[in-house]
C-alpha cells in the first residue's frame, strides 16, 4: 500500500489510502476522519494480524459488520508531571527488575518520542501580588527538588525523551502550540516515511491536540508506558457520533459557552468511549483556538475524544503559531494527497448525527458539582439557592431552607471588617489549557477588566483570584495590549504557568477567612475557567464549583457571590454611587477581534518557544550524573521503588476462581476519580499524614499527593480517602472509612485494608453508575490494586479507568442490566465467590455468591469487562507491566 510524493523536490514514502481503495473496491470518502486515520495507522504495521483489521476498517458501520480489536500504535507519548512523573519512576523500576534478572537494563528504553511538560506541580500560595509569581516558583522549586532531579535524570538516562521544564506552560497548550507536527517525518529503511501525527498522553485532556486534527486521547500512566516500550494501545472498533455544527457564535457566546452545552448534550446521548468528531457549515466559523476548547472537553462529554478533521483553517493555524513553512507545505500536500483533508461536499457515515445550531449557544457555566450540568447565566443564581435544599448528591446539598441568607463576619488581623454569605465566591481564577489556549477568550476577560476598573469597581477581600496562563504567550498579548496593569489591579496578577486551581493545586485561603468559613459552616463557591468543578477538587473549604469563561471568572469576582443574576442585577457600583451592570463593561465581538489582530502575532510564538527547552535557569542549574539505573534512596518519601515486580515469576499462572472477598466501599453513582485517587493537599491526621510525620517530614513540607505520586507508601494511603467520598459502610461518617467485617469496627480504609491484608482476605468494591469518572489517574487504579482490592462491581464504567483497572490486575465486573447492589439487596456485609477460570473471554457472563453472616447466599450474574483477548491477558499477568517485563526477559 506504499505510494511516493514528491513535495519541494523531495522524494516521501507514504501508506496510501487510495491504493487501498483501488485495491479492495473501498469507499474511503464515506468513512470518518478519524477512522481513516487508524486506518493508516494499521497498515503502516504491516502485520498479519493488522491486515484482518484493515478489512473490517473498511467495512466501518456498514450493515452487519464486526467490531474488532484495533493495535494503536500512536506516534508519541505525551506526559503532565504527575501522572506522567509515576509512569517514569515504573520505568526506572523496570530497568531495575531486568538488571535484577541479570539482562541489560538498556532494553528499557522509550521505542517512539516522549515529552513530560512539567505543569502540574505548582500551587497557588501566593495570588494577587506582582511577587506572586516569582514566590510560586520558588516554593515549587524547594518543594519539588528531588522529584525534577528525577526528571533530569530520565532525560539524560532514556533515548527519545524530553523535558519542558516548569513556569512554561500548561501541557496540552503547548502541544497545541508547539509540539504538534500534524504530520510527522521519520527516517526508516533510507526511506522519508510521512503519516499522520497522533499520540495518546497521561491525561485525560490529552484530547484538546484533536483541534489540530491529531487523533490522541488520556490514558492512563500504565497503558502510556506500554506505549513508550512498543506495545500497542488496544481498543475496540469505536462508533463514531457525528456533530453537525450550523449557524456561528453570536455576540456574547463563547466557545466555553459551546463547550458546556455540547458537554451536556453529549452526556446525555451517553458518548462514552465513542469517538465524536465535527463537521458540517459551522467548522468555517470556528477557529482552531475555538476548537480547542470543545476538544479539551471530550473527558467531562465523556468521549474517547473530540476529533476535528485537517482543513484550510487548521493551516492557517500552523502559519499563525509558527510552524516551519516547508513543515507546513508538507503537512497540505500529504494530508489532501491521501484523503486526510476536511471534504465538506462529501458527508462521511457516522453511527449517529447529532445536530447543533451555533446560533443557539448562550452565555452559561457549568456547576455545581459537574462540568456536564449546564446552567445559563440567568439561571445561576435560582439554581444554586434550588442546589441548597435538593437532596444531598450530584446536584444538591440537603441543606434547611434559608440557607441561602446565612451570613458571617470576617475580622481581619488589621481591624477591618467584612461580611461573607452563603454562596460567596472565594475562589476566582482564570487557568486551565482548556480556556488559555483561546487568545479571543483570554482577551475578552483582559478587556472587560480594563473596563470595570475604569468603572471603579473592585473586588472583595475574602475573594482569592489568580491568573494562570497556559502559556507565557498569553502573558505577552496581555501586556503588549496593555491589558495587565488592569487585570493586576483586580488582583489577577499572572501567578504562574500550570494548571494550579484546575487541578486542585489551589493553595490555601487566608487562615482568618478559612476559620469563619469552617466555624460557621458556610457553603461557599469557586467559579474557576477550568475543566473540573468535582466536589472536594477545588479546596477543601468549597462545595460549590462552577466552570465558566475567564471574562465571567472576572464577573463573579467582581459580584462576590454565586447568588447574584448577572444579566439583571448590578456587579458593584461605580465612584458615582450609580449600579454597574455585567452588560455595561461586556466587550463586543469586534472590539475583541481588533487585539487580536493587532497584538497576537506570530513572532510571539517563535519568540517564546524558541528556548522552550532551556528558559528556565532553576531547572538549568539541576546538576545529575547520568546513570543507566536510577539509585534508589531508602529515606525518600518522594521517589520509591515501587513492589510491583517483587517476587515476580517467570511465567504467567492460570486465572483462578476469587474466594471469601470482602468489601472494602460500597458506593453510589459518579464516583470520579478524584474520589478514588490522591488528589490535592495531604491532611495532617490522614493515613498518609500520619505517615509522612512519622518518616520526618514537617506539615508544612507535605506537598500534595500529586508532587508524590512516585512513592507508592504516601499514594497508597491517600487513595479512597477523598473528604467527600460517602461508603455506605462507614455508618454515616464521610471520607476515607469503612467497617472491617467481621469485627464490625470503623477503621480509616488503608488501616482496614492492612487488617485485611493480614488476614489473607482479598477485597472488592461495589458501585454504581459512571464509575471511574473524571481524569485518566492511574493511581485510582494503582491505589486501589495495593489496597488488596481484586475486584470492582460497578453498574457503568468510564472507559480509562476501566482499562487502568485491568491494567494494573484488577477485575472490573458490571452489573446485568436493570441490576445493581441494592436491588440485588447486598448491604456489603456479605463475603463473595467469583467464578472464573482461564476461559473467560471478552465480556463473558460469570457466576457470583454473596454470603451473609447468617449463611445465607445471593447468587447473581455479572458481566466481565474484558474488551479484548489482550486484556485478558493483562489480568492473567495481574497488570501490564509484569506482562512487558516477561515479554522484554523472553
């Protein structure tokens, strides 16, 4: 299926989509884009078992056609410095294990390009100050040492793999950027081979480079490091839901405002590990920048991903931002030569059409709870007081009513006074790829603060606001427009380059503030421009979280309070005494548009990237002495080896049937990943706090779970202990307990875990609907497998935490359909019996027994979520990890 081009008087070799059509009859016009390009992908393996996949490709959605399992093998690695920082540390542990088996450590090294940008780390513990960012980055530093000498190790120590160093900018933004070739060129066999750039990455939001055109989605660390080692990336053939986007934004929508309502709509036409993928009219009205905003959003619509096809404005993109023009020559001839460019004329076949007016999108956030819970502007304020008294769960608090005219006072150190009310915004922060990657929506927000302070409005005292572009970028339209002096005079001074609030990494609010919130049980908000508004995820201190466009992030701050109608009452008031009112200080679509041709330009790219790897003097002056294996210290509470391979036998053993299981959380609905892994601060009392203390590590130098994830004693003691988890088991007490069966006692779940680890009983955990939820954390798989849990019986699962779970040995099961714990009347008192052997295939019916103190047996079905023979050998091998070793040993 080789063909050759010629493009600038070069001689390329490419896998020729045609060729294939002339060949088998196909019609490759009516397949999807971004089955074309797995398409290409499995034919440039050029493997036997590739070419039955090639046919069944083909045969794509037509009348009883097949599913298949699918080898991705992406073109890189893409890694965030948390998820990505634990996928090294197996590496180096693997390298261990072979030199312990006595073969050459170097066989572990990455077989395709890895990057880890380093953007999850910092936190914002300084805000609203010129110094607040010179200060982040230096904490970041101190706090994080040991772990960036780790990194800097990895990059002199592993081929193929590369670092961009802290304070540059945020993961997928700088992909978007600067990493993405679209196209890629590699030399093989003396030949220039070109195909399609795709990836996958350690998180979720992997999927935001799908605005560019380049198929890529969140893994977790685990399946990441298969990928770097060679493996293939399985996945069943997926449905593919079309958009068709008519119509253009009116003034005053957003592409955030777009990406929450097609969040909405897509969760409830249950997209979930489905491709979804654009087109129609409306794509001439969307820029890539646009478009990147709908794409980051894949995880929170709970798609595979978001895939938008190459097309006139994905290369005007790559001229904007900088790209090589010969780069980009290449990148037109091949994607149009092998039928890789948007055809508007030609409507593909999808499984479903879903179809969206963009005329129709208003102003709206998200909240407050989850990203997929729309709310228009005018609607914020009755929803969140209806929110107060709705039943304690997804979307309410079961609070009394009146709860929304609770008021506390604020005695600030230095005399003064502040009143605070339920609902008030504590936490106003623009950040996150999703939006800072968007120029028109960054302005817009710089622009409406100009206008509000020549207003003369401000913000209150007890709202906490930061800035935290996605790149320095941004900071540089934002000054040469002149726009940053106004933005700091709101107190949103640029505070640093990383996710920070999106991710948790929030810091802490002022003590005296903290203290009232805490004293009077005062429900509080964060409206933040980020992708994740999950309960607890924010601060410990905030309930409510809502997701909104940074010029609305700035509207609340200037409002103070979640329980105020934008759209008819005033922001504040103005020198005169007269109300100043959200329409009076809104920027138009054409005053916007003006910065953005003046200020955003092309240079500033080149500019800024053009040292990308090397800016950073902290990073600079890191001194390591490169060694094949990494030297392991004992003492550490960063970097551990973890014990994944001890005791690690040659060969795999049979799949044996599970008895006399406990379980450890039964659980309802949505329960996300942040719910399951270690996320955000570490308290003082917790397990891992306990532990941290006990190995000489001072409170104020605990970090977050996060900066630690490469030591599994810390991680395995945060997992299953979020703050707002609800386990049945633990009689009403919320967070990280559980009863210990028999004895009936109320243990922290790491101490009933150890309890059950000492008595040789394996665990379960039951749950709902949508389990696993949220972003690709490998620790929630991680963390539950070095708990004792063997198996999760769950109603629904969301897919990367599925995969993660088998991938690290663990039994995801689901429940038959019109079936869960409760209808089964299963309290989780019960012991089980699993009845599976080593002929299970993929999503075979098994047998279960759940017995009660009294001896008497529910017996049920349950489905195993095996999608593939691989996977089953995932299990077989109790994870992928001890199955790449035996296969790199063999």
């Amino acid at each position: 299926m080789k063909r050759t081009i010629i493009i600038q008087n070069k001689e390329y070799t490419f896998f020729s989509l045609k060729a294939l059509a002339e060949k088998t009859g196909a019609d490759i016009s009516r397949l999807p884009y971004s089955i074309r390009i797995l398409l290409e992908n499995i034919l440039r393996q050029e493997t036997a078992e590739g070419d039955k996949v090639v046919h069944q490709l083909v045969d794509w959605n037509l009348p009883n056609s097949q599913k298949t399992e699918i080898p991705f093998k992406p073109g890189r690695v893409i890694l965030q410095d948390l998820t990505g920082g634990a996928a090294i540390v197996d590496l180096a542990s693997l390298r261990k294990a072979v030199k312990d088996f006595g073969q050459d450590p170097n066989i572990i090294n990455p077989e395709i390009p890895v990057d880890l940008v380093i953007d999850h780390s910092v936190q914002v513990d300084f805000a609203g100050s010129k110094t607040a960012f010179q200060k982040n980055e230096e904490l970041e530093f101190a706090r994080n040492m040991e772990r960036y000498s780790f990194f800097k190790w990895a990059e002199q120590s592993f081929d193929s793999f590369r670092v961009v160093p802290p304070a540059t900018g945020i993961v997928h933004q700088v992909n978007l950027e600067y990493l993405a070739d679209v196209v890629t060129e590699r030399d093989t066999k003396n030949e220039n081979l070109l195909f399609p750039d795709t990836l996958v990455g350690t998180d979720s939001h992997t999927t935001m480079i799908n605005a560019l055109g380049v198929l890529g989605w969140g893994v977790g660390g685990i399946e990441a490091e298969a990928g770097m080692l060679g493996q293939p990336c399985y996945l069943t053939t997926p449905d593919v839901i079309g958009v068709r986007l008519t119509g253009s934004l009116k003034n005053g929508a957003t592409a955030t405002d777009l990406a929450l309502t097609l969040t909405q709509l897509l969760r409830e036409k249950n997209v979930v590990g489905k491709f979804v993928e654009y087109f129609g009219e409306g794509l001439a009205h969307l820029t890539v920048s646009d478009r990147s905003v709908v794409a980051n959003m894949a995880p929170e619509y709970g798609a595979t991903c978001g895939f938008f096809p190459i097309d006139q404005e994905t290369l005007n993109y790559l001229d904007f931002s900088g790209r090589d023009p010969e780069q980009r020559a290449i990148i037109e001839a091949y994607v149009k030569e092998n039928q890789l460019f948007y055809d508007a004329a030609k409507e593909a076949d999808y499984t479903e059409i879903i179809e969206l007016n963009l005329s129709d999108i208003e102003p709206s956030l998200a909240g407050p709870k989850r990203p997929q819970d729309l709310v228009p502007l005018s609607k914020v304020k009755q929803g969140f007081i209806d929110s107060l008294t709705k039943p304690n769960g997804n979307s309410g608090y079961g609070l009394a009513a009146g709860e929304e005219k609770k008021q506390a006072t604020i005695n600030y150190e230095d005399g003064t006074q502040e009143t605070i009310e339920t609902g008030a915004v504590v936490i106003a922060s623009i950040t996150s790829c999703t939006n800072t990657s968007n120029p028109f929506i960054m302005l817009s927000a710089g622009l409406l603060a100009k206008k509000a302070v020549e207003k003369g409005l401000s913000v209150k005292r007890y709202v906490k606001t930061s800035l935290s572009p996605g790149s320095k970028v941004a900071t540089r339209y934002f000054e040469d427009a002149g726009l940053l002096p106004y933005l700091e005079k709101l107190g949103f001074d640029v505070i640093g380059y990383g996710c920070m609030t999106c991710v948790g990494n929030s810091g802490p609010l002022d003590e005296t503030i903290s203290q009232v919130i805490q004293d009077e049980n005062l429900l509080v908000s964060a409206v933040l421009s980020g992708n994740r508004n999950f309960e607890g995820r924010i601060h410990a201190d905030v309930k409510a979280g809502y997701l909104a466009a940074p010029h609305l992030v700035i509207a609340y701050a200037l409002a103070g309070n979640v329980n105020v109608d934008l759209t008819t009452e005033p922001l504040g008031f103005d020198s005169e005494g007269a109300p100043v009112y959200l329409k009076d200080i809104m920027p138009s679509n054409e005053e916007v548009e003006q910065l953005i041709n003046r200020y955003v330009k092309t240079d500033l790219y080149k500019e800024e990237y053009g040292s990308v790897f090397n800016s950073n003097q902290h990073w600079n002056n890191i001194e390591t002495t490169p060694s094949m294996t990494y030297e392991w210290d004992e003492k550490s509470t960063y970097i551990a080896n973890p014990p994944y391979f001890e005791a690690l036998e040659s060969q795999a053993q049979s799949i044996q049937a599970l008895k006399n299981q406990r379980v450890l959380a039964k659980l309802g609905d949505s329960i996300t990943t942040d719910h399951l892994s270690p996320v955000g601060s570490i308290p003082l009392q917790s397990p891992a706090g306990k532990y941290l203390t006990e190995h000489g590590v001072r409170p104020q130098a605990f970090n977050s779970y996060g900066s630690r994830r490469g030591n599994h004693e810390v991680m395995v003691r945060g997992t299953l202990n979020n703050i707002r988890l609800r386990n049945e088991l633990a009689d009403g007490k919320e967070g990280g307990y559980t009863k210990h069966f028999p004895t009936g006692e109320i243990l922290t779940i790491f101490d009933a875990s150890e309890k059950y680890l000492k008595e040789d009983v394996g665990l379960l955990i039951l749950a709902g609907e949508d389990y696993g939820m949220g972003s690709s954390r490998d620790w929630a798989a991680k963390g539950v497998r070095l708990l004792g849990v063997n198996t999760v019986i769950a109603k629904s699962f969301e897919r990367i935490h599925r995969s993660n779970l088998l991938m690290m040995g663990v039994l995801p099961l689901q429940f038959v359909e019109g079936q869960d714990a409760d209808s089964l009347g299963l309290t989780g008192e019960e012991s089980f019996d699993f009845i599976i052997d080593d002929s299970i295939k993929p999503n075979d019916i098994i047998s279960v027994r759940a017995t009660n103190a009294n001896g008497d047996v529910t017996g049920f079905k349950v489905r195993a979520r095996f999608e593939s023979e691989t996977e089953i050998d995932y299990y077989r091998n109790q994870g992928i990890l001890p199955m790449v070793l035996r296969n790199k040993l063999s």
